[in-house]
C-alpha cells in the first residue's frame, strides 16, 4: 500500500495510512478545509457576529443593546446558528452559546449560556 498524500511505498503497520506525521497532516488539511466560498464567508460572518456579542458585559447572562449598534459593529442579523420560537412567539436566535431577542423598539435582550 502506498501513503494516501505523497504515494510513497509504506513500510510497518497493515493498516498505515502516511508515511509521516507532515504527509497525515496535509492530507487532512486539503480535505478537511471549507469547499467553498460560500462557506468561508458564512463561517467568517458567524465568528464575526459570535466577537461582537462577546464584547458585552453580561451581567448575572444578561445583556442589553440595540439593533443598530450592533449593525454599526458590523453584526450581520441574518446569520445565526439556530433559533427558537416560544409558545408566547418571540423568537430567540443563536450564535453558539450567546443567544438574543429581538424587541419591538429595537432593542436587543441578549443572553449568554451558562453550560458548557
């Protein structure tokens, strides 16, 4: 069997893979980077929106701000990791484990996770 990167013969083990440490390393580099970029442009606007709602100071998990401060910060709303509808329909949407609320006077409830 050959080194699934570089295709030099392996030596050892049946089940060997790579011929070393860097051939294992950039084989799962190529693979395992974003597709596209599309991707990187999501995952970069979600890292970005996820370092402006750490900023705030959370007290007791709660914050408070408003709409268009966090659009001057360059906060994308339309980018989020989940989000959840409540019986009484507000909406809370998730970046990880910062959560927030958008009000109607615009407002913003913002609520940080205390799990893990």
């Amino acid at each position: 069997m050959n080194c699934l990167e570089c295709d030099e013969r392996l030596v050892g083990r049946s089940d060997k893979k790579f011929c070393n440490d860097s051939c294992r390393n950039s084989f799962n580099n190529k693979h395992n980077k974003d597709t596209s970029n599309l991707m990187r442009r999501i995952n970069a606007q979600l890292r970005r929106n996820y370092r402006i709602l750490q900023n705030y100071e959370f007290d007791k998990g709660v914050s408070k701000t408003t709409t268009t401060k966090l659009s001057a910060e360059g906060f994308d709303f339309e980018y989020f990791t989940q989000h959840k509808i409540y019986d009484t329909g507000s909406v809370r949407r998730v970046i990880y484990d910062i959560s927030y609320e958008i009000l109607e006077n615009g407002y913003v409830n913002l609520m940080r996770s205390t799990a893990p």
